[in-house]
C-alpha cells in the first residue's frame, strides 16, 4: 500500500497531541531495536541474493578477511594484515591468532579455504560467484594462519570484495545449517528468529574483543510500510531505522530534539530493469524509448523527497571512473514516441511493472507508469511481496521491474552474465570486462569503466534512474549507527547510548 502524505500528516499531527513520547529514558541502556524494511528469505549471504541478509549478519554474526568502513576504506578484519604482489594475481593474508567460533572452535586457514571453496563450486548460488570466486584459482594455506589466494588475473578490487558478505567466512561444521542458525566469529550470535517479526541478536561471551562490545542485545523488526515506522519512532518501539523509508517525515524529524536525522550517501543503482529477452523490449529502440519517455528529476523530486543523484548508467557518483551519462537518454516524450513507432510497436503498449514492497518501489512505480503512459506504454502496476519478487522476476519472469541494486561494482555481475535476470548478451560488453580485468595501469582501467558505463547506457539495458540517498532516523541517544552505506551493513559493535 502507497503511503499517501494525508496518512503522514495524521501520524505527526497525533505525535504533538498525547503520543507516546520516545523521549522517555529507556530502563536498559545495554540494548537497541531497529527496524528495516523487508525480512530476509535466510540467514545466509553466501547462498541468497537479498540485502536484508546483511543488515542483519554482517560484521555481527558473520565476518570476512576484510573489512569496508562506512567511508567506503577497506581494512583488514579476520585477516590481521594482506599484502599482494607486483603482478596484482596473488594475495597473501596473515590471519588474527586466538579467533575462535561463537561455539569455541578455532578459527583458521582451513576455515577460509572451506568457505571460498564452497563459494566457487559448481552449482554455488554465490551472488559473487563469477565476480570473484570462478577467478579463483588456487587457494594455498601454508600453515593455519596464512592463506594465499592466486587469481586469474590482477583486479584491484579483491580487498574490497572480500569485504562484503558475499565472502564471510562460515563455521566447516555448521555451514549447511547457516541460513537458519549462522554461526561465525562476529560479536554476535542469534538468539531467535520469530518470522514475520523479528530477529533478537545477543552478545557473544567468546568473540575476541566482547567486553568493548557496548550493547549486550539488539532486535531488527521488520515494519514494511512508511507509516508504521513513523509510528513506531514515535512510539518509542524502536530506537532507530537506519535506511527510513517515509521520508515525506523527515522534515518532522528533524525538528523534533528527541531524535536525529542523518542523510548520507549508498552504493545503489535503482533502475527499471527490462526484460530484454521478451518482445518487443530485445529491440535497443524500444528500451531507448522507454528510457526517454521518464523524468528522473521529478521521479526523485516525487518518489524520493529530492534525495538522491540522476545516474544514465548502472554506476554511481563515488564509483571509481564514473561519468554523468545521464544526457544519453534525457526526457524527451516526442522522441521516444518516435522511437516506438521506428520500432514498428502499435500503441498502446501493454507491459506489466512488478513493484516489490519498498516505498521507493510502490511510490516510484505509480510515477514511471504514469509517465509511461504519456507515450502510449501501459504499464499495469503488479505489487508483489519479496519472495515473489524473488521467485518471478529475479527467475526473468517480468516485463519490467523497478528496483534498487544496492551491491558496489556489480556491473559485472549483472551485465556480463547472459542469464542473469533482466537477460542482456553482449560479446563486446564482456570483452570489456575481461580487458579490465586483464589489466592492472590505473588510466586503462579508467577509460575501460568509462567504456563499460558509455556501452550500457547506449544499449539502454536498463531504465538508470537515480543513486538514493540514505536517510538514518533514530533517537537522539543513540550513537554509531552508519551515515553512510558503501554497503548494506549494520555494524552493531559500534552502537552506543550517549551518556549525556
């Protein structure tokens, strides 16, 4: 359901006239609930592509050799220091000593070559499979705190990619079992799990570092609809949402002392992903007329609050090599009507438009559909919830799609493998990948990004719409959520209630 403005007006008019105040001292200041927006299908992020699974495990239940701060730096995390050799194809990691388990099983370089094996064996569902592990060609442990990872060729990125949660290192023992019951070395275990509600995280008495961890338990709970979670802040139900979804209430916020109101900046690349192995949308005409028929500013100004950068490709502003490619297929209503009928499409166009439940999504959807519309394109609106979403147009079961790709450099993940979901097969995009990374000279690997941004836009893979920004909304005592979100993470060893 659409969150109308009126249905934000009620809440925050009912806020000044006897709501509950969430200014009230909290008894326990050794614990925290927050709330996201979509439960996740599991708890495993090394088999399951949704992005709720790490807000939930990573850096908390489950950890990786390195680590990648809300600045978007890589530092090391189980590994206690990595080196790489001149080449850029091997890369030496010394792990930490005395790393144990939540169970107290040590930690070691048999751990990780478990892990990174099961990550590239065949029929892995690793979302960074072809990314990173299918470029894996050895792995050497020497002794059980040094492993050595041998790759194809030299890519930069490795550290970075061993940061996200796609490479978290799993229990040998438990790993079948990780999706319902993760067990990792983070300072964090799972106390339960009441599905459709919430997920209860409570302290690990066996993590390495577990008497600097500030709060001793942390519950998410799932509230999907924007009103309900301005209703829950002000209630005081929880104490912080650090990706808030109505942001139509930020204003109200703001000026309300008894929280705070941080918007930073994300990796995410939302778009209208088309499907383009279905008729007529495999002809690059009719995506290029799709992509010309939608305002981005006045999708940002009426989806989105304002917050937010137009992109024209799947990259964003702070990725390395971008380029504002956003006049490649500006508003331009008469030239994607000219557009389709070079095409030979009739008019109306009948599409379906899956939207997933987030607001962005639902909101923005009513937005696209009707400017669609004004070019003789009927998008007929179809909400689905996320496993659905999951299991139709995820498997390329859509017309077109509006969604966030949160994940950082995934241009290859999903432009350079043909079955993935929006279907899009080209040799020469691929040839760029590889070239980019057969090299290791910083200006060819700046003008091969910029090549690979300029190839998608012109293919007009995709709808590339906007890079959301991140609005964090919590009370005023809580401290270390992330401003930012390079990715998604929520690093609960860092939350803290101010003493203040």
């Amino acid at each position: 359901m659409t969150l109308h403005r009126r249905t934000l007006n009620q809440l925050l008019a009912a806020s000044a006239f006897g709501w509950p105040a969430a200014a009230t001292a909290r008894s326990e200041k050794d614990s925290a609930v927050l709330g996201m927006v979509l439960e996740p299908p599991g708890l495993d992020p090394t088999v399951a592509p949704a992005a709720a699974i790490g807000e939930i495990v990573h850096y908390n239940i489950l950890e990786g050799l390195t680590r990648i701060g809300p600045d978007g730096a890589v530092s090391p995390l189980l590994a206690e220091s990595f080196s790489v050799t001149p080449d850029g194809k091997t890369y030496s990691f010394k792990l930490r000593q005395g790393v144990v388990f939540a169970d107290g099983a040590p930690f070691d370089a048999a751990a990780v070559k478990f892990s990174f094996e099961r990550a590239r064996a065949p029929g892995s569902t690793n979302k960074a499979k072809k990314a990173l592990f299918d470029k894996l060609s050895s792995i050497v442990t020497p002794d059980p705190f040094t492993v050595i990872l041998v790759f194809d060729n030299a890519d930069a990125t490795i550290p970075f990619r061993l940061g996200e949660n796609t490479a978290v290192i799993l229990h040998p023992a438990s790993a079948a079992n990780t999706a319902a019951r993760p067990v990792g070395t983070g300072p964090y275990v799972l106390e339960r799990w009441t599905k459709g509600s919430a997920v209860t995280l409570v302290k690990s008495p066996n993590h390495r570092k577990a008497a600097a961890v500030p709060l001793r338990k942390v519950t998410f709970r799932f509230i999907n609809e924007p009103a309900a979670q301005v209703a829950a802040l002000l209630a005081g139900d929880v104490d912080g949402i650090p990706r808030f979804g109505a942001l139509q209430a930020l204003a109200q916020f703001r000026a309300d002392r008894r929280f705070s109101v941080v918007v930073g900046s994300t990796s995410g690349k939302g778009i209208v992903a088309i499907n383009n192995r279905r008729k007529p949308l495999d002809d690059v005409r009719v995506r290029r007329a799709l992509a010309h028929a939608i305002d981005r500013r006045s999708f940002i100004e009426g989806a989105q609050e304002g917050l937010g950068q137009p992109i024209g490709s799947h990259f964003v502003p702070s990725d390395k090599g971008y380029i504002d490619l956003t006049g490649v297929a500006p508003y331009n209503p008469d030239k994607a009507r000219a557009l389709l009928k070079e095409a030979g499409v009739t008019t109306p166009l009948n599409l379906a438009l899956t939207l997933p439940p987030p607001q962005y999504a639902r909101k923005g959807g009513e937005i696209v559909a009707a400017q669609l519309a004004q070019v003789g394109v009927n998008a007929k609106i179809e909400n689905v919830e996320w496993a659905q979403w999951l299991a139709g147009p995820f498997k390329g079961q859509f017309d077109l799609t509006l969604i966030n790709h949160v994940e950082p450099l995934d241009y290859a993940t999903a432009y350079a493998d043909p079955g993935y979901y929006f279907g899009y097969d080209s040799a020469r995009f691929r040839g760029l990948v590889a070239s980019l990374a057969a090299t290791v000279n910083p200006q060819e690997r700046t003008k091969l990004w910029q090549d690979i941004q300029r190839q998608l836009a012109a293919d007009a893979v995709n709808i590339f719409l906007w890079n959301p920004a991140q609005a964090c909304v919590a009370r005023a005592g809580l401290r270390g959520l992330w401003s930012n979100s390079p990715i998604f993470a929520n690093e609960l060893s860092a939350l803290t209630w101010s003493t203040a």
